[in-house]
C-alpha cells in the first residue's frame, strides 16, 4: 500500500490556484464567441449560420446571447468568418438572474466556506455530467474551496442542475428540489439547462430548467469547463462577481476586423 | 392455621372455583370470570410468596401419607417463594390479558375448556413448587405436562398445533421419565421426601452424583428449552393461543429451571467442577442458538420463543457458573453468579410476557405477526409500541432497564473466573463469556430489527396501516408489566438482597447482599466490613447521595475485593437513569431554548430518490434486516435447499425468480435426524423378518430359544 | 467483397427458394440485403444468429408505405447482412424475434414503445422508453403524424405504475435506487430485488434522460442532425459523429480527403484513449482506492486538455463536418499532442503495473460481475465488455473504415469475464489507441482537410463506427434537400445496458457500484 502514498507524494500539487490567481493553462476552455461589430450584411450571414439563435443582429454588429450558444464554432471557422473568440479569462462568464436577489435565497456567513451542492442531470448528453465531475479531480479539487458534493438533498444547500429536462426527469428534479433545506440555491450549468440548446423545445424537452426551477446562477457553455462552473459555484456562494449573459455588439470596443 | 395455610387454601379455591364456574355460567361471560378469579388468586398468591419471600418465613406441612410409598408434603422456603412471587408477577398481568383475548376464541373453540384447563394449570403451577417430595411432585410435573398441551392444542382444528402438542407431549413425557430416574437414585435412603433425600446427600459416590445430575438437568431443561431438547418449544409457543402464551413463556419456563435448581443446587448439590462446566457449556451454546435462530425468525412469537431459549441459556449458564464457584471454593462469587441468574429469570418472566402480550396484541389487531406483513404500527397502536419497545430495550440488555443489570453481573460474574485455579475451567469460562457477550450483541440486532420493522417505517400492509388500539385489558397489564421492566431495571439494589435468601442455601453463604449491596445509606456503617477508606472514596463519588429520601442499602452495585483491588467491578443503574434523563432533558432545553430557537422544523415526506411512488414492497423487510446474521452464521443455518427456479420465456425472459429456503435447524441436523433414522433402519430390518414364510418365523422362534438358554447357561 | 458475403447470400437463396429476395451493395458498404416475407423473418435471423454466429446489429424501423423493418447482422468474416421486411398495408404486426435472438429483445420494446407497432410473441412490452407514470399508452412519438416540436398536453399517465417484481421469496423486497442517486451520476434507476444481502435481480429503468433525438432530427437538415450525433454522448461525441458522417458520405459518395481520413482516425483513437480512461478512474473511485482514482483522473484531466489545445474543444464538438473536418489541425500540434498522449501512456502502463500489484484492489473486482462467452453473445455485447468476456468483435477489424485497414493494431481479448478483465481490457485498449496515434501521426499526408463542396442528395445509407463503448449503428435516410427524414441510432450503451444485469445479479450489494463502473456504461448514450 505504501507505494500509493508514495506516488501520491511524488505527483505532487496540480490544483489550479484560482480564484486567487487566473489559470491560464492551454486546453481548458472552448471558449465563447465575442459580440462584435460588423456591417449589417456580415451580421445576417452569421446570424443565419449559428443553429440555436445565440447570435442576433444588432445595430453595431452582432449582439451574442451566451445562454444558446453550443461551442459548434460555424461562426469561427472558415475564412469568410469575422466573429471574434474569446480565450482570455473566458470561463469567468457564469451570470445571476433576479431570483438571485431574493433575499429568503441569500447563503448567510455560515455558508461562506462550506456549501454542499447535489447534481441532478436532468437530460443532457453526459459532457457537462463530466465536467461537475471534474470538479474533483487534483486539478481543480473544489473541495479547498469548500464545495462539496452530496448525494442527498437533504444535505443540499445548492441544487446543481445540468440538462435540458426531459418529461422524465421532471418529477425526481422537482422532488429533490422539495426536498432540500432552505435556504437554496439553483445553478443551471450548460446551455441545455439554459436555453435547451441543440435539443431546443420539443415533446421531450422542456427547453431549459428556468421555466420550472427558480435558477439564481447561470452558467453558459456546452459544455462549460470545470473552471466556468467553478465560477459559477462562486458566483452562487457571493465570492466572485457574476458576469453578463447577453452581450451587445455596441458595448464591443474593437473595431471590426 | 396459619395466615399462609389460609392463603394457600384461598388460592387453590379460587382455582377450584375456576375450575367448576365455568361449567355453570354462560360461555361468553367466562372471559371475564377468568380474568377476575385469575387476578384475585394471583394477588394471593403474591401475597402468599410475599410473605415468606420479605418476610424470611416458611411453612411446612404434611397432607397425608401413601402406605408404604411416601407422606405428601408441602413446603415453601425462600427458594420456592422466590419463583411463585415471580409467577405471580406473570400470572397477575396473564390472567387479565387473557380474560381480554379469549373472547375473541368465542364460537370456535370452546371457552369452558379453556378456563378449566386454565386454573387446573395455575393450581398446578403453584403446587410445583410447593411440593416437598419425589411423588407429589412428579404427580404434579406430569398433570402440568398434560394441562399445557391441552392449552397449546387449544386451536385443535389446526394441524400443526395438533403436530407441535404431540412433539412437546411426547419430549416432555420422556424428560419425565429421565427426572423419575433421578429421583429413584436420590430415593436410595428408603423416602422420597426431599428433607430425607437432603439428609443422605453426603452418601452419594461420584457416578450417582454424575447420573442425578445429568438426568435432572436435561429431564429439567426439556421445560427449561436447553439443547439438545428444546425443539419443541418454538413451535410449541407459536401454537399456543394467544391468551395462554405469556403465561406459557412467563411462568413454566422457570419450572424447568427450578427443577435444575432444586435437584442440583439443593438436594444434592453439585460438590465437583464437572457438572458446572457442562451447565456452562450447554447453558451459552443454547443462548447462542437460540438467538440466532430468533434473528432470522420473521414470525414474531416464533421469533420471541427462540428468545425464550436464548435466556434460558444464559441464566443456565450463570447457574453453572454459580456451581463451578461452589464447587471451586468461592462462596462469594458464587452468591454473585446465583444472583444474577435468579435476577435474570425473574427480568426474562417479566420483559417476555410484555413482549409477548404486546405482540398478542398486534396479532389480534392486524391479524398477522410476519414482521415482513408488518411496518409503520407505531402511527397506529402508539401505545402497544411503546410497552414494545421497553420490552425490547430490555431484553436487548439496555440501560435503564432491567436486562441490562441481570446481563451485566452474569458477564462480570464470569469475568470472576480468574479467581480459579484450573486454567482449563478458566478457558472454558472464558469462550463461554465470549459466547454470551455475542449472544448479547446479537440480542440488539434481533430486537432493533423486531421493533424497527414492525412499528417504524411504512405499513407493509392494509390492515397494519389501520389496526385498531390496543384495547384496555391489552394495555393495562402490559403498563404493568413495563413498570416493573423499568423497577427492576433502576432499583437492583433494593432487589437483590430480596434473591439474597432464595441464594444462600444453594451458595452456601448468605452474604451475596452485603457483597454486592454495600450499605452506603445506612449511618451506622462502620460496624459493617467496609473499610473506612473504602467509604470514603465511595463517598466522595456520591454513593450516599439520596440517603435520606430512600431507606436501604445505597444505590450502587458493587463487589468487593482484596485490599489490593478493593472494587472488582461497581455500577449503579439508579445513577445512570438520573444522569441519562438528565443528559436528555439538557440537549432538550438546549436545542430548544438556543440552538433552534428562531426556527421551525418542518416535515417532509421521505426522500425516495425522486421516484413516482415510494412503496411499503421498497422498504427493507425483517428478513432483509437480518440476513447479514444468516449469511456469516451460514455453518449453523446451513440452508439445505435453495431452489432457484427461473420461469423463462425463451432462454432469457424471466417470468419469476423463486426461491424456497428450506431449513433444518441445526438441532434437528444433529440430534433428531440422527435419532430417528436409526429408529427408521432398525424398524426397517425388523420389517425385512416379517416376510411371512412360516419356515421362518419357526426359525427366529428356535433362536430366540437358544439364545435364551444360552444366556441362561453363561449368567 | 469478402467471400463469405457471396456465400451467405448463395446459402439463402437455396434455403428459402422464392421466399427471399437477396441482392449485393457493393463498394465500402459491401452488404448483403434479404428481403423476406414477414412470417420467414424469425427464421431467417436465427439462421444468421444462431448458425452463420453473426451478430445482431440493430433493428431500424421506417415508416412509410409500406413499413419497413431491417435487422441488420455483421459477422467476423462475412460483413454486414440487412434482413429485410416490408408490412402489409394496415398491417402494424410484426413476429418477434426476440425468443430467438434475445440481443433484439430491448430493439422490439423500442420500437413497441415508439412506433406502436405490436411485435407478436414478445413477452415484455410496455412501459420501456416513454414511462408509463408520465405518459398513457398509444402514444407513439416517432410516427410521421406526431408533432414532435411541442409538448403533449393531453396525458393521462398511469400513476399507480410500479416497477415489476419477479423474486418470489420469503421476506424479498425491491430496493429503489434513484434516478437522483450518489454525486454527479446520469438519472437511471435501478429496481434491486434481495432478501438482504444479495442482488437477485437488478434491473435498471433508463430513459430519463430520453431527449427524443431520433424525432428531433426528422425534419432538420443533415448538418444540424450532425450537431445532435455529436450530443447523443458527450463523452464519445467524435464517434458518433463520424458514424453520421460516414453513413452521409456512403449516401451521398463523397470522396474524403486522404488527410482527414488519417486526422479521424487520429482522433476517433484519441477519444478511445480518453473514455477508457475515464472508465478506468470509475472503477478505481468504486473501489476506493483514492489515490489511483486521483491519478487516473489526472490523466483524464490532461487527455481533455490536449483535446481543447489541439481542437479548441475538449470533447472534440464540432470536428466532423461531411466530407472531412470542420478545421485543419497543423502537423507540428499533431505531434507535440502525440507525443503529450505518448506520455499519457506511459503513466497509464505505470498506474496499470501498480493496480495489478495491490491485492486489497484486485479483491474487489476478480471473480466479481462475471458475464460468459454464451451470454455475452446471446445478449449481443459489444464492445470492451464484450471483448472482455471473449467476444471479439471490432467493427474497425469486420467492416474496416476510414482507412481502418491501413493500420497496425491488435484487438485486445480476454476470457475470464469478471471485473478484473473489464479493467484490464480498457488498459489494453488504450495502450493500443495510443499506439495507433503515435504510428499515424507521422503517416498524416498533406492535402485538403474536407471536400470543398458536398452534394446532398436523398436515399438512405448505414454508416458504422466501433465507438469507445463499442459497435454504434448510425441509419440515416435523407429528403429532398438535404432535409432528415430518419435518423436512426444503435448505440453500444443500449446494447451493454441491456446485458449489464448478467453481471450484476447474484453478488453482494457492496460489489454493485464497482460491477457497474467495470461495465462503463453510459446512460446518454443509451438514452439518446
């Protein structure tokens, strides 16, 4: 047994040092398509070419509604494409919705360093299933930060909701929902559970779970990297501020290139 | 005529009188002609026992002389006192709950025979132990044989009552014959009384010792539910009706044991280590047994009759302790092991009829006893729960009830074993001690999962999710009963100078309560034996507190030592009752009045994993909760036949998966199969004589003869 | 062609005279198709289950005028046959054929659930896809007529539905376990049927995550169907896709570029490498066995690191377009990620020795969740698990793609069975997908990364691929247009889910959580 503790030992420390400094390290994020300025011809084109309208016309340029967008990268690629990509800091994109500001929903000082959070899929392609779990691994290792996963809601201060809800899975999510102490908290991780991303609205899915759960934090991105949903968890707890959700071409300082 | 004759002539016409009434007044009021004559001759007989018990006095009496065979005696001394008042105590609570639950009897089966047998029964069992020689006594033993198979095949139109009274006639007609056999070797003076037997004791060589023991042990344990020979008695309890059981359980178990008692401890007591070791060895192989088979019973009076032979062993296996103390030389310790057995009796009689009313009731209330049926009975009979519970606490041996006390000194009377000599006694006493402190262990996970999965959780079934109350004859003796659990359980010092006299004749020294009672509370303590020191330290823990609210003793249970190891082992079950509801009534207040002071606890329905329905069928059932034990003691159960039936619809659909599980109870395995078999092969090859050639039989006709001649030639 | 494609279609032709149709696709998707009367068809499949030792690929229903019903079979060495039945107009029965072929059995239940059509003589059919607690029978979602785009508002679910209990003993009981159950795990549920220390019978109920995929396709055009192959598993994503984008290539004839072959190849092994080794710190996390959890998922962790430097996505989304791949990857990326995976394995084979060495780990998993040859086959394994119990069937190896035939590799086979085989197999695996890619990756030639221009046009073709989890079937038939008009989708999840109860039933219930990590399944994956 004691060549685990000594390979354990030899590995040494891999954890990523955010949120105190920004991890930079190549391959940890899709990243997310900028709002950017361009003529209204270029805007339409684009527009029509991104599968779930997370692109929308605007005056200035193209405005970018992050809860739709699916990483398909049809706006980035090619030669004929004048969209912009973010990679820098790029995964601290999780944003809050009204329901945050409740007050009966505020986590008091108790929870400042320990919150324990229940995953619930509720239907999604098992990406964003993978990066929750991520979360645990040496890189990112939530539990220093005082998150932890629990497997009953009863424990459960955060609901932790990724998928875009199936008929199926909304009575056990209701339930668990329920079932959980107050006060609580619900972050919609991906753009399934946000917007119902490629599955959209149909007889089986409901098009996201803010229709059916009071979402406080959301967090773009299909998947999101384990960072952005780390953002999240924060943003949920009130240790980071939240970021914006829709973003408008006019508020874009570059110039089109 | 003494007040005691007096009361003994009231109880036996009160049972008389139970005996003819019912013949005169209608059937349906006998019910509660039974329960009152049976309470009044309870109280009598309380009263009866009381007096010579408390009261240290004794009665004698000659009834009338057989010519040429034996004087009829009756005699009562602490040792009998001791068991009547016990039966007393069960027959009190018995009789009302009986006089409750015949009723329901009424129309089926007839109500008059059950009262005749009913008080035949109980005059016999308060003659048992009156009877002071070999004939009235073996009268009696065989007139209770008959009066309990009459009761437990009560339900006659039921097959297997009728199989489990003919098992239970037929071992107890042979532990009959062995305790005759025993009395024949005692009788060698010439008389069968038990004052004359006593007197010749000394002449007795060591076989005779050996046979009377033997012989008086098992023909005793046959009532007492010692293996080898106690097969009948969970279906025996199983069949018995439901007004009769907690007297079957309470009150005859411990004739058995008295009858151990009387012979070995008393008439002729047991002089070597021998017998001690096999009283030991019996006694924890059988509690071992018996709990392990109670754990994996689903039937909940099967389960509580397997109990009943658990503490049978344990208080046989302080009895042999006792006697192996005897035997060695120490007295003291002795007093200690007889003192928790006598203790432990009296606890089993009381916790076990409330055991067994509270599942009377269930059974009557839903209509099943298989905890697999059960589930969710305390939202509907909260009062049966609760007088369940306490039974079950302390038949679980937990504090501050009365198991744990009479199970704590017959652990630390074993631990005593280091005082001996022999180091293979010593080995033997040391895997028996460990062989009961599984047993007791094992005692938890049987009753956890009796009261968990027959009142908490989810009714596994309609008529247990709306069984009506228990109904006041039910609750009543049951309340009783639960009292005297929590008395006895609190109060042990008040107790056992109580067993002190019933003790000494059979410890040979009278000082069990001075050594385990010290007298803490009384003022003039320093003319005891305690060393001022001593006192002093005690003093400073508190052991006098409450001496002036409570005349007695003191509070703390305790044995005494050498000066170099002045206290061997200390407990006062009184003091930890206080701080125990003390400790909760603190967390109460604190968790009320600051730590959920602003808040309000709200109730959600369980949390099932988001499924539509969570069923009663999902929940975990008795027999899932125990089958851990069934799997690691798979050498013991051996499950002889697992059939696995797959129904499959082509080659892989499954329609059922079925299981039977056959058992063969181990003693079944190795006493009884092994028994009748060879009876089956020597019935066989007298079968294969009978072939009907004439040639034949004139041949086995020639040599028997020669055979007889030849006999008759050599001898 | 391989021979023993021509003899199959020789042998029906002489067995059914006049009752089967045969005739040859020829090219890449070399298949013999049997087009049989209805009543021949359970005869004929289990000629080819049973006698000809294929195996049972998938059932694909069409509806149309009339219905069609293909069962289609790969064997080692004669590729692929599609047995073919057309219904008889308002005829909705078809025999079933699962009595003989147990492997088709959930296939029918499907198709039962979501074309109601009635397979006669199959013994389970009900509550499979579509839960009867959420929705009343007869509803049908794949059939033309129902509007898939918008919820049913009518619904008459049966709320009294309970899971259906077989074991008949003394004191069994069923013990639910989820669908919201353990931390971060897909919604399944599992009915556990014991007396207490034993699992007698396990069966899961799936479909919570059923997002309608197969519908939701219909209707859209071919490249948005793409974006949904690549979310029917997120963790396998690449796989699927390919498999689309073969069966539209096959279609439409569309010539792939030499290079993107090679980069598919490169990456299709790539994603082998990373869902085994997710798989590996599953059943090392089941154990316990903290530390090489912890290492494992190190390894996992950089594996979709190299993923997101090397494509900008770390489950590989977005790659597959028709005709090649979405962006050119640069040859000299290619290789640094060669030589970072070269790396990976390295550690794994370092992690594997010290598994192989720590007794308190191999305890948990020999001899524990065993699945046999016989059943493997009976209950149509695929993949790794199946491989594991000895059944060694690789698509990449019976019906080569994408230039599959042009590389160097062995197909790792155990026969024991048990758990300790499952893991070992996904060690084997994965050293070779890394052998693969360090072998190819100096192979890559240069040229065009896609077809500048790809010409849909209708019809309908199968496209295949030997998915992570094993042998995924994607049946695609397109409209004017390019519009969808059937996507139909075998996965290997389906397959193995169907089988994992072999594994699960008759140990204790401390085993459970490890015997399911060894099978890897996935739950999205079978959903779809």
């Amino acid at each position: 047994m004691s060549q685990w503790v000594i390979k354990g030992l030899r590995t040494g420390i891999k954890s990523t040092r955010y949120p105190r400094t920004i991890e930079t390290a190549p391959g940890m994020s899709p990243g997310l398509p900028v709002a950017t300025r361009m003529s209204p011809d270029m805007a339409q084109m684009m527009v029509t070419r991104c599968p779930t309208s997370a692109l929308e016309p605007a005056q200035a340029g193209v405005d970018v509604n992050l809860r739709r967008c699916i990483h398909c990268f049809r706006c980035a690629r090619g030669t004929d494409s004048p969209m912009e990509w973010e990679r820098e800091r790029d995964f601290e994109c999780a944003g809050v919705t009204p329901n945050s500001n409740d007050h009966d929903r505020r986590f008091g000082p108790a929870f400042s360093r320990s919150i324990h959070i229940l995953v619930v899929d509720a239907g999604d392609c098992g990406a964003c299933l993978n990066e929750v779990k991520q979360l645990n691994n040496p890189y990112y290792n939530m539990h220093r930060l005082g998150f932890f996963l629990t497997p009953t809601p009863r424990h459960a201060d955060l609901l932790l909701v990724v998928g875009a809800l199936t008929e199926h899975m909304r009575l056990p999510l209701r339930k668990a929902y329920d079932a959980m102490p107050t006060p609580k908290r619900v972050v919609a991780v991906g753009a399934c559970a946000l917007s119902g991303g490629i599955f959209g609205r149909s007889f089986m899915c409901a098009g996201g779970v803010g229709d059916f759960l009071p979402v406080d934090v959301e967090v773009p991105g299909n998947p999101p990297p384990p960072l952005a949903i780390l953002h999240g968890l924060l943003v949920a707890a009130g240790r980071k501020p939240p970021a914006l959700l829709y973003r408008r071409a006019e508020d874009s300082t570059e110039a089109p290139g | 005529m003494t007040n005691m004759d007096l009361l003994l002539v009231v109880i036996l016409g009160l049972c008389g009188a139970g005996i003819v009434l019912p013949l005169a007044v209608e059937e349906r009021r006998i019910p509660m002609a039974l329960g009152s004559l049976g309470v009044l001759a309870s109280i009598a007989l309380l009263c009866l026992s009381g007096v010579s018990l408390f009261g240290d006095v004794s009665f004698h009496a000659s009834l009338w002389t057989i010519p040429s065979l034996a004087t009829l005696t009756l005699s009562l001394d602490r040792l009998s006192a001791l068991f009547l008042f016990v039966a007393g105590l069960v027959l009190l609570p018995g009789s009302i709950f009986a006089s409750g639950n015949l009723s329901a009897y009424l129309g089926k089966y007839s109500l008059r025979t059950f009262c005749v047998a009913y008080f035949a029964l109980f005059a016999t069992l308060v003659l048992i132990p009156l009877s002071a020689d070999a004939l009235s006594f073996l009268m009696l033993w065989e007139l209770m044989s008959i009066l309990i198979y009459l009761l437990v095949n009560f339900e006659h139109e039921l097959p297997e009552h009728t199989r489990a009274g003919y098992l239970m006639l037929a071992i107890g007609e042979a532990g009959t014959i062995l305790i005759a056999l025993a009395f024949i070797i005692l009788a060698r003076g010439g008389s069968l009384e038990f004052a004359s037997m006593k007197a010749i004791g000394n002449a007795f060589g060591e076989q005779a010792r050996w046979a009377v023991f033997l012989l008086a042990f098992f023909g005793f344990g046959v009532k007492a539910g010692l293996i080898p020979v106690n097969f009948w008695l969970p279906q025996a309890y199983t069949s018995a009706p439901r007004p009769f059981v907690p007297v079957l359980a309470g009150a005859t178990l411990n004739l058995g044991l008295y009858g151990i008692v009387r012979v070995n401890g008393d008439l002729l007591p047991v002089a070597t280590v021998g017998p001690g070791l096999v009283a030991l060895i019996i006694g924890s192989v059988t509690a071992l047994l018996g709990i392990l088979y109670a754990t994996t019973q689903s039937d909940l009076k099967t389960l509580l009759a397997h109990s009943s032979i658990e503490n049978a062993g344990i208080i046989t296996a302080a009895f042999g302790a006792g006697f192996i103390f005897v035997a060695s030389n120490h007295p003291a310790i002795a007093a200690i092991a007889f003192a928790a057995a006598f203790y432990h009796m009296a606890n089993h009689s009381i916790y076990k009829t409330l055991l067994f009313c509270a599942t009377g009731t269930v059974d009557s209330s839903v209509g099943t006893r298989s905890i697999d049926r059960l589930g969710g009975l305390i939202k509907t009979m909260p009062l049966t729960a609760g007088f369940f519970l306490v039974g079950a606490l302390s038949i679980a041996a937990l504090p501050p009830f009365n198991g744990f006390v009479s199970e704590w000194l017959t652990l630390q009377a074993m631990l005593q074993s280091a005082e001996l000599a022999s180091t293979g006694v010593k080995i033997v006493f040391a895997i028996c001690g460990a062989i009961l402190a599984l047993t007791a262990g094992l005692a938890v996970t049987c009753f956890v999962k009796a009261f968990a999965m027959a009142f908490l959780g989810m009714s596994r079934s309609e008529s247990a999710a709306q069984a009506p109350r228990a109904r006041v004859s039910a609750a009543v003796p049951m309340a009783f009963l639960a009292v005297l659990c929590f008395l006895l359980g609190v109060a042990p010092t008040y107790v056992i100078p109580v067993l002190d006299g019933a003790i000494a004749p059979i410890a040979h020294q009278a000082l069990a309560a001075d050594a385990l009672v010290p007298p803490f509370f009384s003022r003039n303590i320093h003319h005891g034996e305690l060393p001022a020191g001593f006192v002093a330290d005690f003093h400073k823990l508190g052991a006098q507190i409450g001496q002036s609210v409570m005349p007695g003793r003191g509070l703390v249970v305790l044995h005494r030592g050498t000066a170099a190891n002045p206290v061997v082992f200390a407990m006062s079950t009184s003091y930890m009752a206080v701080v125990l509801l003390l400790m909760l009534l603190g967390a109460y207040v604190v968790f009320r009045l600051i730590v959920a002071r602003d808040r309000s606890v709200e109730r959600r329905t369980v949390w099932d994993g988001g499924i539509r329905r969570l069923l009663p069928e999902m929940t975990y059932t008795g027999t899932g909760f125990s089958n851990p034990v069934r799997v690691i003691f798979e050498a013991v159960f051996r499950p002889t036949t697992v059939e696995d039936t797959r129904e499959t619809v082509g080659k892989h659909f499954r329609a059922a998966i079925r299981r039977t599980r056959g058992e063969n109870h181990v003693l079944d395995r190795l006493v009884l199969d092994p028994i009748s078999d060879a009876a089956l092969w020597v019935a066989n090859g007298f079968a294969r004589m009978h072939h009907g050639f004439l040639n034949a039989y004139v041949f086995y006709g020639l040599g028997a003869l020669l055979a007889a001649l030849l006999v008759a030639r050599l001898a | 062609m391989p021979p023993e494609l021509l003899r199959v279609l020789e042998e029906a032709k002489a067995r059914w005279t006049g009752k089967v149709r045969p005739s040859l696709n020829g090219g890449d998707a070399a298949a013999c198709h049997l087009e049989c009367e209805t009543s021949e068809l359970p005869a004929i499949c289990n000629w080819l289950f049973a006698e000809r030792e294929c195996s049972f690929g998938g059932l694909i229903v069409e509806q149309g005028t009339p219905w069609q019903l293909r069962y289609v079979f790969y064997g080692q060495d004669s590729g692929w046959t599609h047995v073919v039945t057309y219904l008889h107009a308002g005829e909705e029965r078809v025999p079933s054929v699962s009595r003989l072929i147990y492997a088709a059995d959930w296939h029918e239940r499907e198709a039962e659930d979501l074309f109601g059509l009635e397979f006669e003589g199959h013994p389970r059919l009900g509550d499979f896809v579509l839960h009867n607690d959420v929705w009343q029978e007869g509803v049908a979602p794949m059939r033309k007529g129902f509007d898939g785009s918008r919820p049913v508002t009518n619904r008459e679910p049966d709320l009294n539905w309970k899971p259906r209990r077989i074991v008949e003993e003394a004191g069994a009981f069923g013990m639910p376990v989820g669908p919201v159950h353990s931390a971060a795990i897909a919604p399944v549920y599992f009915q556990l049927e014991t007396v207490g220390e034993d699992v007698i019978r396990a069966q899961p109920r799936l479909f919570y995550a059923y997002r309608g995929l197969e519908k939701i396709a219909e209707g859209r055009q071919a490249d948005d169907a793409l974006l949904i192959a690549e979310r029917i598993s997120g963790t396998s994503a690449f796989a699927h896709s390919l498999g689309l984008c073969q069966g539209v290539e096959g279609l439409c004839q569309v010539e792939v570029p030499e290079r993107a072959s090679w980069l598919r190849v490169f990456l299709a092994e790539f994603e082998r490498l990373r869902h085994h080794v997710a798989a590996i710190a599953g059943i090392c996390e089941s154990t316990g066995l903290a530390v090489s959890a912890a290492q494992a998922a190190i390894l996992e962790e950089e594996l979709l690191r190299i993923s997101g430097s090397l494509t900008g996505h770390r489950y590989l989304f977005g790659m597959n377009v028709f005709g090649g791949l979405a962006t050119d990857l640069d040859d000299a990326v290619c290789r640094r990620a060669a030589v970072q995976i070269a790396q990976v394995s390295d550690k794994l084979a370092v992690l594997q020795g010290m598994l192989s060495t720590s007794s308190s780990f191999l305890d948990r998993l020999e001899d524990v969740g065993k699945v046999s040859v016989s059943n493997a086959r009976d209950f149509g394994l695929v993949g790794p698990i199946a491989r594991a119990s000895g059944l060694s069937r690789d698509l990449r190896k019976v019906a080569p793609y994408c230039g599959y035939d042009r590389v160097e590799f062995e197909v790792p086979q155990e026969s024991e069975g048990d758990g300790y085989a499952r893991l070992r197999l996904f060690f084997r695996e994965a050293e070779q997908s890394a052998r693969i890619i360090s072998e190819i990756v100096q192979r890559i030639p240069a040229g065009r990364f896609r077809t500048p221009e790809t010409a849909l046009r209708p019809g309908a073709a199968l496209g295949w691929v030997e998915a992570p989890g094993g042998a995924a079937l994607h049946w695609i038939r397109l409209g004017e247009g390019g519009v969808v008009e059937r996507y139909r989708i075998v996965t290997p999840s389906f397959a193995n889910w169907h089988g994992f109860r072999l594994a699960a039933e008759n140990f204790a219930f401390q085993d459970f959580p490890i015997i399911l990590a060894s099978f890897a399944l996935s739950v999205h994956e079978n959903d779809r």
